[in-house]
C-alpha cells in the first residue's frame, strides 16, 4: 500500500532530476562511503513552506511544502559517468525510486538497488526538486516522519557508493480536527492580516526580519500558513498570558501584550493599524485568549 501511495504522490508532484534554483540549503551531516573511506561529496536537503526563505522538519496536515535536495560530487568524478540514487525511509520499510518514476521496496542489499537516475554524467552539483508545493496530509502521507537519503557512484571509483549519512528528516502532522481558535482566524483575523499587516510581514517587505512572517491569499493553504504562525508566536515566542480580569477592552497580560500593543503603534515600525478601542483590536484579543485556552 506504501509502495503504491509513494508512487503516485511523488508522481503527481512532479519529481525531476534537473538544475534548480536553491537558497542556501542545510548541510547533512556524515558524508559516507559503503566501504567505510572518507569521502569529500557534501550532500545537502530542506523542506520549506515559503518557497526557501526558511527551512524547517516539521509541518501541518495541509501544509504545502517544497522539498529540494542537492549533491556536491567529488572534484575527480565530475564529468564521469555516473547514478543517483534516491532513498525514501518511511515507517520501518524503505523505498527506492527506479528510473520508471516507481518506488520499489528495497531489501537494503546493494545487489538489488536501482538508481533513479541511471548512467548520467555527473555534474559538479546536482541538484533535484523532490516536491513543489505540495501538501502531503491530503494526500494519504500524515502522521509520520520521512526520512530522505541521496547517494551515488562513479566509474571513477568502481565498486564505490558515496551517500548521506545522515538523512533529511521530514515530519508531516495528523490532522486535526477545526480549533476555536482557528474557527476565529478565518472569521475575524485573516482579514486583518492581509488587509493590516502583510504589507510590511512578509519575504523581502520592511518586516522581514520579524519572527512573524506572513504569505499572501495567493499561496496554497494561506490561511493554515499564517495562523500556524501566528499560534507559533503567541505560544513559543511571546509565552503565556490571561485576559486581564475587570477589562472590557486591553491587551493580556505579559508577553501576549506585544502582540496587542505594537499594532497600535507602540514600539511599531509599521506605525497605528488597529485602533485603540476598535473592532478589529477587540477581535484580536479575542483571538490570543481563545489560543492560550487551548
């Protein structure tokens, strides 16, 4: 069923070996050789939900991601003949990609692993795009971590295989059932932020920098994107808070207070967005104290 389900995800994703355009993607670790020598090839991989801003391992249900992977040969086989292979471990049972664009069962005996791409001349990098923008939870891969190996050979150095000792570790979420405070996001806080905030708190806006970085209604899955985001901030970066007893109207106490307080100009870059007493402030309010009840 795995096998199956491999295949036509990573079908309907569009898996090619070509040159890409990649950010700086993490390094892994353990560079290795089947003979146990040392080797100079570097193996690199990310997954990303904002198209390589950032990197990151682990990500929603629904969360579109990009997931790009790249090896660096070493000098003396650049120009030789060559394979690449792709690994995929998931579960306790691994998967190999053939050159059919299929993924096999492999039985981890050397005798019986196909490259996924065969015979190639090997570049100085090469570079592969796993996934573009895909969600995995909706497509029947949740609740799990995959764990993504690339190797290769050389006729350089036959009977050789150098590979990645360590392996890009991708976690997808289970999915969950709608929060009330999710509910509350799409009713009365998406608005505020693509109308109030993405200007500025977004990749390559004035905001960038800030720890809350949005995407636009254009992006797949915005909506989950963001208040990921947001629930990130209010429960990791900003620490707990209560609704401060006795008041109609004003921030909760401790760290939630920045999120309320700089949207009205407070120590804001970005100046007054939400007025003090208003609607909009009230909802977002609303919004932080229904997140910290959770």
């Amino acid at each position: 069923m795995k096998e199956k389900l491999l295949t036509t995800f990573f079908n309907l994703a569009v898996f090619l070996a070509m040159p890409v355009a990649l950010a700086q993607l993490p390094e892994l670790d353990l560079p290795s050789t089947v003979s146990g020598g040392t080797t100079t090839a570097r193996f690199f991989g990310g997954a990303s939900a904002d198209n390589g801003a950032t990197y990151s391992s682990s990500f929603g249900y629904d969360q579109a991601i990009d997931i790009d992977m790249e090896i660096q040969v070493e000098s003396s086989h650049v120009n030789t003949v060559g394979n690449v292979y792709v690994l995929i471990v998931w579960g306790d049972q691994y998967f190999m990609r053939i050159e059919s664009e299929a993924y096999e069962v492999w039985d981890l005996s050397l005798e019986n692993l196909q490259a996924a791409f065969p015979a190639k001349t090997l570049q100085t990098n090469e570079a592969i795009n796993i996934v573009n923008d895909v969600a995995f939870g909706p497509a029947g891969v949740s609740d799990t971590t995959l764990a993504l190996y690339l190797a290769y050979d050389s006729i350089a150095a036959a009977g050789e295989i150098f590979y990645s000792g360590s392996a890009l570790l991708v976690t997808i979420g289970a999915e969950q059932q709608s929060s009330s405070s999710f509910q509350l996001y799409t009713t009365n806080i998406s608005s505020i932020i693509q109308n109030n905030c993405i200007m500025c708190h977004k990749t390559g806006g004035a905001a960038a920098s800030s720890a809350l970085r949005y995407v636009d209604s254009s992006s797949t899955n915005f909506q989950t994107t963001n208040y990921n985001t947001l629930v990130s901030y209010i429960n990791n970066l900003l620490g707990g808070a209560v609704e401060r007893p006795g008041a109609a109207m004003g921030p909760a106490t401790n760290g939630s207070s920045l999120l309320l307080s700089k949207p009205q100009g407070t120590n804001h870059g970005g100046g007054i967005q939400l007025m003090t007493g208003s609607q909009d402030l009230q909802k977002l309010q609303d919004f932080v104290n229904t997140v910290l009840s959770e």
